[in-house]
C-alpha cells in the first residue's frame, strides 16, 4: 500500500532538519541550504499540525497562529544580526499565542508552581547571560524570556490540571514542549552572548523543532 502524506510528514521534517543542521554546521553542505531547509522543516510541522485540534477550536487557531509566527522567526534568524530583534518580537508574539492556547483548556497559572519553578530557570540563565547583553536589547530580552518562560509553565499547568483526564497525554506534549522551547533558546541566547556552544546548530534546532513538533501534538487528533 502506498504510503500516505501524513505517514510521510515525520519522515520528511526529519530530512529537512537533518539537512539544515549540516548546513549550518559547516558539515559539507552549503550554508545557503538552510535557506530552503530550514523554514522547509517549520513549514512541514505546520502542516503536521493544520488537520488536528477540531475538538479545540480557540486552542486550534492560537497554536496555528503561533507556529505561523515562529516561521517568521525562523526566516529573520537566518541573518543572526539584522535578524535577532525581528526573531525576537516574531517569537514573543508565537509565545503569547501559545500561552492564550493553553489557558483556553484550563485556568491560566492553576496550579501556580509551575510559574515559579520556570522564573528561578529564567532567572539563572538572565544572570548568566546578563553582562554579555547590549544596554539597548536587555529591555526586549528580559520581556522575550519572561514570555517564554510563562508559555512553559503554563503549558505544565495545563499538564499538572488534567492529570487523570482525557486531554492529559496532549497536555503532558504542550509541557515537554515547552520546556524543549526553553532549552532551545536558552542555547541561542549562551551562544550569542556569552560564549560558542559545541555544535550549537545540532543542539539548539533540534531541541527547537522536537518542541515545535511536541507543541503541534498538543492538539488532538481529529
């Protein structure tokens, strides 16, 4: 039997990435490749994500919105300078949309250690990368990492509150993706302002497209 579109999604998603790490790494392919692989492999987990959530209509359009948001980004950080403030606000408005996705399946901040636990995290990595931060982008960067904090920890509000319930395995997707988010960036913010990060391209894209494609799991099936 032929193999269907759907079947093949995760199969191609891998391909792009694998060929966009390499790219970027400077492995033997040209850097000009993670010009078509790279938002190829978002453009792919949006499509692994449109058909699912019809039983989460307001959730549904917020994490479309959201992913639509991080493709945006992911084009501007294709020039990492001129690019990053553009990243930056196309991902902070990705990460508002997905915070407004979660709290549509339970209360927002309920239960609320989840917000603590995530600011101590912030926390550490703002003081590791603080005296490496430009005067003019500590502003945006303090809100983006505030924001993407909160979009993980509601994410593990939402898990923590549906334990038991039917939504609990999309839930527990939404906060391990959340959390893989997080590591992700943390990664891009250590590597651009306070150090190189060993192989950052094969740590920082595939923790970013393991949590995009967690993220669209969050939706159910139809």
């Amino acid at each position: 039997m032929p193999f269907s579109f759907p079947l093949l999604l995760p199969v191609l998603t891998l391909v792009s990435a694998l060929l966009s790490i390499v790219a970027l790494s400077d492995m033997g392919l040209p850097r000009e490749m993670a010009f078509l692989a790279k938002p190829l492999t978002t453009v792919l987990i949006i499509l692994y994500a449109w058909p699912r959530g019809a039983a989460q209509p307001r959730m549904q359009r917020l994490l479309r919105a959201g992913l639509l948001f991080s493709l945006g980004g992911d084009i501007a950080l294709l020039w990492p300078e001129q690019g990053f403030l553009p990243g930056l606000v196309s991902f902070l408005i990705a990460h508002l949309c997905y915070i407004l996705g979660f709290a549509s399946q339970g209360r927002f901040a309920r239960p609320w250690w989840p917000f603590a636990m995530f600011a101590l995290i912030a926390g550490a990595v703002l003081l590791r990368l603080w005296p490496g931060i430009g005067a003019e982008l500590r502003l945006p960067v303090l809100v983006y990492v505030a924001c993407l904090a909160s979009m993980a920890a509601q994410a593990w509000s939402w898990w923590r509150s549906s334990l038991g319930q039917a939504s609990e395995a999309l839930a527990r997707n939404a906060a391990w993706g959340g959390t893989l988010f997080l590591l992700s960036d943390s990664l891009i913010a250590i590597n651009k302002f306070a150090g190189a990060v060993p192989l950052a391209a094969l740590w920082i894209l595939a923790s970013y497209w393991v949590a995009q494609w967690l993220l669209a799991s969050s939706l159910g099936k139809d």
